[in-house]
C-alpha cells in the first residue's frame, strides 16, 4: 500500500466500498466503525484547527488595513460565487421544472427540523454567550471564528512582548495541528471505505428512488457541474489566472473526502493541506480564508436550497412571481452562509427560506429521501469553490504559486 499514491488508494477503497455495500449488507457492521472512527477523527481536531488556523492567519496578516483588504476580497469572491450558483440553479429549474406533476404522495415525515432559527437569529448567534459551549459545539463555527478574528486582531494591538509571545505559541499550536492532520489523511482511505460501504448499504431502494426523483437529482447535478465544472474553474483561470486542472489534481484527496463525509468542516484538514502543500497558497491566506469558507462558503448548498425550493413551489403548483424568486435567490445566499458545514445542514436550512415565501413547510418531506446522496455532491462543490477562492485571492495578493 506505501508505494500506491494516496489518490489511488482512495479511489481503490471506494470501489471496493460500493461493492461491499452492495454485496454484504449484513455484514456492514464489519466496516462501518473504520468510517466512524475516521470522521470522530477528523471532528476531533476541527475546533483547535479551526482556533489556531484564524488566530495565526490574522496575526499573521498584520494590520487592520491588510486584514481589511484581505477579508474584504473574501467576502466578494464568497458572495459572487455562491450567486452565481444560485443563479445557475433558477435557471435550470425554471427550465426544466422537475416538480410539475411531482407525486405529493412521496412526501415523508421531516424530523428535526424545528432546529433551523430565523436568519436574524442566525446572525445574532455569531455573537456567542460562552466561547466555551461554541468551543463544545462542531455547529457553532461561526461564533469560533467570530472570537477567533477578534482575538486574533488584539493580538497584534497590545504589548509586542505579550503579543509576540501569543503569535508564537498559536503559530505553533497550528503548526501540531497541521502535523496531526497529515497523521490523519494517511488513514483516509480506511475511513472513506467504511462511510461509503455503510451508505450504499443503507440505500435499498436506489432504483425506485431514482424513478420518482430522477428528474429532480438530474437538475441539481447538472446545475453543480455546471458549477463546478465550468464556471469555478473559469474564475480560477481568468481571475485567478491559476491553472484549474492542476489545482484540482492538487485537491483532490480533499474533494473525494467532502463527497465521502459529506461535512465540509470535517474536510477542513485536508483542504487546508492540500492547497497549502500542492497548490502552494501561503499560510497566511489559506489559515484565514479556508476555515471561513468551509462554513459560510457553501456554493452547492447554495445552488441546491434554490433548486429545492422551487422543486416545493412546482409541485404543490404554486407559482412563484418575479420578486418572490429574487427573495429566494437572496435568502438562499444567507441560509447556505447560515448552514453548518455539517451533514444535511443545507436542509434545515430550507424552511427558511420556504417561509419567506409562504410556501408549506412539509414541503421538505418530499425531497428528504434524496437529500443524503445530493449532499455529498453538494459538499464536494462548496469544498472546490473554498480552495479555488484561496487560490484566486492568493493570486491577487501577488503570491507565486504550483498551479
Ligand atoms: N453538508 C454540507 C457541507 O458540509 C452542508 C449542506 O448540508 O448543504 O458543506
């Protein structure tokens, strides 16, 4: 296995995996700990990441001028892209319109789903009562790295004997994690085997699935393709002028892991990896762009919020005006900046949207059946768009890189 580059391990274990969940159903039990254990791994070290990754990336960064600057072009690349996403997604369903004569009778139980709050609570929630129960809480990202930029940022204002002393010790904390990380990723193709056995042995209906639903999947894997396949890379190469298949090629390894895990923060590591060692984004704007991407740059969740909606609209025959279809475009861009980057996040997040424009909240349940599979693709999208941004701001920022 040593000499086998780590790609073409993982790729051999999906293989093997879909053929297990297909064929050793009942033996599931047998693999699906190594999947378990993987991601327990992977959660294990998100918050510290995530902790030391802002807190050096804005120490890092300097003064209140560069951090401006720099988060400024975040937020721009990370809102354009995931309108464009949108956008792609209205158009295709518009077009095709999945849900005209959709079969109501589908329509499943939602559970959980009181979970999702009103976008204003969403924002006001950043703001976290204890830093401790956010630290506690894989969920509560965006409070961590609220605290983290505003730790980070009063670094760099007090005492250079103090403030030295605390660049130092969370560039080295982040440093262990990085190290950590790479121990990690060497198990990957384990942990990917045991959570992609489990999930096809879980789907015992793909067929009939398919049959009710198959129009529905098709236009939100187009429209992601589109996304991912086009549009992204078209970015990365004129904005960016970075070269977009070698900086898949580069992270790749993290791609399959989003597909696999379908949690873009449980990713977080190997992205981090990936595009500082291959694609050769600095430190420096990879620690402070990517643990911010991975949770409110959710592109595929984005695109497929607004696909979901409209599929709800169609098929309970409502149609949507004009002005309530920009009202869906928008609050399909703040639910995905509001969705965790965790499993099925993006679905919570769809009643918000579905109440800005009345439409039945039970709408959910007939897209819920399909909803773990289009997850996995989405999330590999939100963690293609993250690492292409890092790539297009490094690039603006005049860094020299591999791809
Ligand atoms: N699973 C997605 C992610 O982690 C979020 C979603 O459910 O759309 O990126």
């Amino acid at each position: 296995m040593r000499k086998i580059q780590l790609h073409w391990q993982i790729l051999i274990a999906l293989v093997l995996a879909v053929i297990y969940g297909i064929y050793f159903k009942e033996e599931i039990h047998y693999v699906s700990w190594m999947g378990t254990v993987f991601l327990r791994a992977l959660k294990m070290i998100i918050i510290p990441l995530v902790l030391s990754s802002i807190i050096s990336g804005v120490t890092n960064i300097g003064n209140a001028e560069n951090l401006g600057r720099l988060g400024l072009k975040t937020i721009i690349y990370y809102m354009s892209t995931s309108t464009i996403a949108i956008v792609t997604g209205l158009f295709l369903v518009n077009w095709f319109k999945p849900g005209v004569g959709a079969d109501l009778h589908l329509e499943q139980k939602p559970e959980g789903l009181d979970e999702a709050h009103s976008l204003t609570d969403t924002l006001i929630n950043i703001i976290p009562e204890n830093i401790f129960t956010a630290f506690s809480n894989n969920s509560q990202m965006l409070s961590v790295i609220f605290f983290a930029i505003l730790f980070g940022f009063f670094i760099t204002k007090v005492n250079p004997k103090y403030g030295n002393l605390m660049k130092n010790f969370f560039n080295a904390v982040f440093e262990i994690m990085m190290k950590l990380t790479l121990f990690i990723i060497k198990f990957t193709p384990f942990g990917i085997f045991g959570l992609v056995a489990e999930k096809v042995a879980e789907q015992d209906d793909l067929f009939a699935l398919l049959q009710s639903m198959g129009l529905y999947m098709a236009v939100v894997l187009m429209a992601l393709a589109i996304h991912a396949l086009f549009t992204l890379p078209m970015i990365t190469h004129f904005i960016g002028k970075a070269n977009p298949w070698k900086h898949f090629n580069a992270v790749k390894t993290a791609l399959i892991t989003a597909f696999s895990t379908s949690s873009s923060s449980a990713t977080l590591p190997l992205t981090m990896e990936a595009v500082q060692d291959n694609s050769g984004v600095s430190g420096k704007i990879s620690s402070f762009t990517l643990p911010l991407g991975a949770t409110v740059n959710m592109d595929g969740t984005a695109l497929y919020e607004c696909i979901a909606v409209m599929f709800i609209a169609q098929a309970y025959a409502i149609d949507l005006s004009i002005t309530e279809q920009v009202i869906v475009v928008i609050t399909a861009l703040l639910a995905s900046i509001g969705a965790a980057g965790i499993p099925m996040a993006g679905l919570v997040m769809i009643t918000i949207i579905l109440t800005a424009v009345n439409l039945p909240l039970e709408g959910v349940g007939l897209i819920l059946a399909v909803d773990r599979i289009l997850d996995m693709f989405r999330t590999a999208t939100n963690v293609w768009s993250d690492s292409c941004g890092a790539v297009v701001i490094a690039k603006s920022e005049g860094e020299k890189l591999k791809v």
